[in-house]
C-alpha cells in the first residue's frame, strides 16, 4: 500500500542520475507533503530484534506516581499577568476649578466680569492684548464690565490697590476678573479658556445677546459730565462773608480727569 500522492515508479525510464543501488525492485517515488510527515518510517525493522524482544509486554507507567507531591495549582494554565487597573478620575468639583485662580475681587465685582484695558495704542502688543480679550469674551456671550485704565486714572489706581504687591508688569492692562477671582492676563485668560476652566467659571452669569448695544453711552462706558458737560470746570456762588455773592470757577468734582463718567448703565 502507497501513499495517496505517490505514483509507482516505471523501470523504462531513465534515473540513471539517482544510481542504481536507490531503485531496487520494488522502491516507488514517494511525494512528501505535511501531512506525511512524521508518519513514514523509512528505516527497515532491525534484523536484530528477536522474537523475545517483541513478545514483551509494554512498559505501565503510572502517572499518579510521577504526579505525586506536586501542587495542584502548578497544571493550571496560567495567562499573562493583567496590568494594573488605572485609578478612576476623581470628579472634579468647583472648588478644585477654582484653586487655580486668587481670590482678589475688584469693587462691585463678586457676580460679574471686570476687565481692565486700555485703548491707547501707545504699546502696539498691549492694545492687541486688550483686544483679544474683550473679543474673546463677547465669543463667550456674557455680558462682562471694561474699566479703561487710560480714560479714567481712577481706574488705574484701582488696579493698582488691588495687585499691591506684584511685580509691575501685573499692572499692565489686560487684567480679567471673574466672580471675584483674579484670573490674570491676555495669556492667562486664554490658556485658562482652552483648558475648560474658564467656561466653567463663567457659568451662571448674565448673558448677554448677540448684538446688543447700551442704550446709555452705545458700548463706549463713558459719557459727557451732565454737570460740566465734559469741560471739567463748573461755576460756584460763594457764600461765605467777604465774599458773598462772588463767582468762581472749580474743577468739576462729578467727572474724572477727560470730562467723562462711567455709563451708569453698563457700568
């Protein structure tokens, strides 16, 4: 019996290269594939085995015995260890937002906005800054409070006292508060939007609406002295004895410095 791909051989043809002790009678060529290997025996019996040798019972081997002292748990399979479970984020609460950011509230400023900028365009970097803040928070849509340190020194000043302390440059206009939290400048501000912290903070404010303008000063936050209209000089009638009846003219003490006020409106 042959193999399912074998074919017998044909003495008429000529293997003459394979020599003539390999194809005794008999012999046929056999095709190996993978499924034939580890199954042909190509060595012939041994002539030497005698009858004896092959009438022997074969060898019992007991594997209890061999088992015999070994841990049961060791022919378990044993898959690779598992990495650690990653610890759950702990939900972040107002607080932990909050701890960022120092808590220096500005005059009226617990519940809104307050910005501190300037329009003069003396430092081209500085009036792109304010820019890019009060831009950036009319992306946001609420409704926030400007305090130009350039129209009212009052302002400056202001700001001053309430970063007593720092260095200069912290005085520099843009400066943004929110809820009474000091949130820094333009870069301050605008890493703290990209992180979500600064959306977070602003929740619950006042919104204010897509093209909405003051009624008062048109989203300028100053209008004229209603006393001195803006010339910053106001006429007073003494009345003290010698010189009764007398004229003179004083700085208006209702304006600042510009002959301007803070829109009661939107400030």
């Amino acid at each position: 019996m042959g193999c399912v791909s074998s074919n017998l051989l044909n003495h008429e043809d000529d293997f003459g290269q394979l020599g003539t002790s390999a194809l005794g009678v008999g012999h046929h060529i056999v095709s190996l594939t993978s499924t034939t290997y580890g199954l042909l025996t190509l060595d012939p019996p041994s002539s030497t085995t005698t009858p004896s040798t092959l009438s022997e019972p074969p060898e019992v081997i007991n594997s209890w015995e061999l088992m015999e002292g070994l841990d049961a748990d060791s022919f378990r399979f044993s898959p690779l260890p598992l990495p650690p479970p990653k610890p759950k984020p702990k939900p972040s609460s107002k607080k932990e937002n909050l701890d960022p950011f120092e808590r220096i509230c500005p005059p009226s400023g617990e519940n809104r906005v307050v910005i501190y900028t300037t329009t003069l365009r003396g430092v081209r970097s500085t009036f792109e800054a304010c820019c890019a803040v009060r831009t950036a928070f009319e992306a946001f849509g609420v409704s926030f409070c400007e305090r130009d340190v350039s129209m009212d020194s009052g302002f400056k000043q202001e700001l001053r006292d309430l970063l007593k302390g720092k260095e200069r440059e912290e005085t520099v206009p843009p400066r943004v508060f929110v809820k009474g939290f000091y949130v820094g400048g333009a870069e301050e501000m605008l890493r703290a939007a990209e992180e979500g912290l600064l959306g977070e903070l602003l929740e619950g404010l006042p919104r204010k609406k897509m093209g909405a303008v003051c009624d008062g000063c048109g989203d300028m936050r100053f209008l004229p002295c209603f006393r001195c209209n803006g010339s910053c000089k106001t006429a007073v009638l003494l009345k003290e004895e010698g010189h009764k009846g007398r004229t003179v003219v004083i700085k208006c003490a209702h304006c600042n410095e510009n002959g301007l006020v803070v829109c009661p409106i939107c400030s």
